[in-house]
C-alpha cells in the first residue's frame, strides 16, 4: 500500500519504520525534507518528500504530525486528498504553560472532530493515540487500541493496517465523537508513564466473565 | 472500622452492602432518613442516619455522592471532619446537556482537588471512581484501580480497604492532582460502556517485559 506518513517525529519516525518493514510503500512528508534528512540519513528506507509530494497516490495518510499544527498543514493538502482516508493519531496536547500539557481542545469536542468538520473531504479515524510511539507499531501481547471515525470503509483500513502490525484486541469505540474520550485519556497516561517510570506501558480492556 | 458512607445511589449501596458483609460497622449518611429508608427497606445491615450523625466517630468517609453535590455536603459537614479520611469516587459530570454527560471541572482542575483545596482539615483520596460501582466492591481478577491523594497514611488505609475488598493492582499516582486524569477517564469509560454494551468491564495496565 502507498502510505504517506506526515511528520518526522517520533511517532512519524516509528510508523515509516514499520510499515516500511512490512513491505509498503511510504514517503515521509516534512516540511523541508532536506532539513529533515540532514537531521538523520537512515530513515529506515522510506523516501522523504515535501508533504504534497507525500500524499499524492497515497492509499493512506499517517497524521504523525503535533496536535498544534497538524489542522493547518491538512488544510493546505485538502485538494489532494479528497476521500482520503487519514489515520489520526495527534493529541490537542498544550505545551505553553509547561509540563504536563494541558488539551487545547476537550470534553464537548475534540481534534479528532475538529478535522473532520474542517475538512469533511477526508476520512478520518482516530487511532492508537493511546499508545506510546514504540507500541502502537509493535504492541505487547496484552493490550488494547481503539479506533473511531464516521466512515465504515476507512476504518476497515485502519483497522486491517493494525491488525497487520500486530495489535490483537481492536475496538470499534463508532463516531469521531469518541475522540473527546481517547484525547482526554492523555493526561491519566502522563500521570502512569511517571508513576510507572516508563511509557512503555499499555491498557487492556478486561470484561469479565 | 466505623465506616461513614455519604450518599445512597447505585456506588453507596454497594459499599454499604460490601463493608458490612466485611464486617465493618457502617453508617449511611443521607439528607432525609426516613426518605431513604423508605425507598429501600434492606439497607444490607448498614444503619442509616443523617449526614452528621453518619460521620460522628467514623474511621472512614466513603464520599458517594454525585459530583454536583458532594462538595456543600462536606462543607457543612466540616467542623466534625477535621483530619478525617475521605475516600472519593465522585466524579464530575454535569447531565445538564443530557447524555453523554460533560465534566464540571477538568485538564487544569479537577473535582478532587477542588475538595482537598476547600476543606484542608480533610484528607481526600481519588479512588475507583474509574469503575462502575458493583466492580469498585467486588474486582474482577484482572484490572488495575488508582489511588490519588497528597496524605500518604491516608493513601495507606485506602489501600488497605482495596485491597480488603479484592483489588490486587492498585497503583498510587501520586498527589491529588492526578484526580485530573482519573476523572477525565470518564468520556472514554461512557465510550467503553456503550461498545461493549456492558458497564461490567475493567482496564488493566499492562507493563511489558
């Protein structure tokens, strides 16, 4: 599958790896891919390109890009990317007043929603943005992601991309709305990743019985 | 352990019910008595008495009242509450909307802070408010439960009660301003319930390797 991954985070950096790993076709989309290659030549294979550059052809848009910009950058590439489906997995994460972050948008909307609205031409499904980086592209044997998103077709991609790298317990939480609940999650997982140590921690959905 | 429950919803009932089958010697504290116990003729063994009469020489405070109200409860409640242990599952929500429900306070705030800030005499642990209220006092095998609360001897006897009721993975988050991430779990808990069509589920934290 064409998958243009955009951002060179963390985040974008791990999904290029994987998805690269397993044998798909991704570009990297950046904002000035040369700045972005000086910065690390590896790139694990995948090509680095001008965000235009990145999604055109793609059967799959990464957003790996901060919660902060990313609204501005797809609105930029919207006439490309009509139908697109876009995997969301940015965080309205408010760095201004220092650590923790507090959500630039919550409780009665969501960046998840936020885009959808903004730009209704896209498909998107909120996804992993639960998870830490390292995780969401390989999970744990115990765990679960969630997805959420308007579209049953696009979600049935993303759906099948996480199967593919390995997350076993998926589940469907519907609309886009359901990106307050996984957004709001975030500041539950800051307080775990300090009291655990670590952000390689994840959460599994028990029911009983 | 003389065990003062406030409140006589669905998350009283069951720690009523669950402590005195323990043992314990509770006491429901209620605004109206008679008004409660007409309602309900059992009570499960637990006494039922006004809100003073309830918190007089309680070795506990079990706070189960709903979020909206529990904070001029306490207040009134002060002068007999000085260096009393209050454990919290209120949670935020604000129905005025209807369904699903907002948060009241929430990312730079939360309702658990709120308390401790008002009433400094008391000492307020965040707990189990991340469960509904038949797991809260009968755990699943599996799943994690969350303590929050700046007075560690407090944070201690709470854990003691978990623990007595059956939770085996209780992790301290730390102070009180972790009632922030406790509480803005909700969304994603009412998500949860309404995916799995059951509120009888529990989340584990799952810690790789």
């Amino acid at each position: 599958m064409r998958v243009a991954v955009l951002g060179t985070g963390t985040v974008g950096r791990a999904w290029a790896a994987r998805l690269t790993e397993l044998g798909h076709d991704v570009v990297v989309g950046t904002r000035d891919p040369a700045v972005s290659r000086e910065r690390d030549e590896g790139w694990a294979g995948a090509r680095l390109a001008t965000f235009a550059e990145a999604v055109a052809g793609a059967d799959l848009v990464v957003n790996a890009l901060s919660g902060a910009v990313c609204e501005d950058v797809l609105t930029a590439l919207a006439p490309s990317l009509e139908g697109a489906v876009v995997m969301d997995i940015s965080n309205p994460l408010d760095f201004s007043a220092g650590f923790p972050p507090t959500l630039f948008v919550k409780d009665t909307d969501s960046l998840g929603e936020r885009l959808q609205r903004a730009l209704p031409g896209m498909r998107f499904v909120k996804a992993v943005n639960t998870l830490n980086a390292s995780l969401q592209v390989r999970p744990p044997t115990e765990g679960s992601v969630f997805v959420a998103g308007d579209d049953e077709q696009a979600k049935a991609l993303v759906v099948g991309l996480l199967t593919e790298v390995g997350h076993r317990d998926i589940i469907d939480l519907g609309d886009i709305t359901a990106s307050r609940g996984l957004e709001m999650f975030l500041p539950l997982w800051l307080r775990l990743m300090g009291a655990l140590h670590t952000a390689e921690f994840t959460i599994k959905v028990v029911r009983p019985g």
